[in-house]
C-alpha cells in the first residue's frame, strides 16, 4: 500500500517522466519505470477523484453559499 501523499507521489512521477525523456535508459529500465510510472499516475488519479467526490459532495450542501451568484 502506497502512504505517500498526493503530492510526494507526483514529484516521483515527475521524476520518473523526465528520466524517461531523458533516453538515457536501456530498453529493461525504461520499462520497469514506465510501469512505475502507470503505477503512479493510477494513485494520483484516484486520489484526485476523491478529493472532487468530497468538494462535489460539500458543493452540494445546504451549508454553502454561493458567492458567484448576482
């Protein structure tokens, strides 16, 4: 199980992006963290889903007002 946060999870996808661009991998290496890198991106989707199923949830309540509205 993963217990980065959101946001130490994105700087090693980062890192693994721009180790990838960097074409500096054997073919082995490059997959393996090609596959990390799926890894990552599922977990930091998922997590984003979460967090916008709690705002929409928020947004939907009774308890909020509106600001935007004229």
């Amino acid at each position: 199980m993963n217990k980065l946060s959101f946001e130490e999870n994105l700087e090693k996808l980062e890192a693994l992006v721009k180790k990838l661009e960097s074409g500096e991998n054997s073919l082995d290496e490059a997959v393996k963290l090609y596959q990390e890198g799926i890894a990552l991106a599922k977990i930091c989707h998922e997590e984003l889903k979460n967090a916008e199923e709690v705002i929409v949830k928020l947004m939907d309540s009774d308890n909020l007002v509106d600001f935007n509205k004229e």
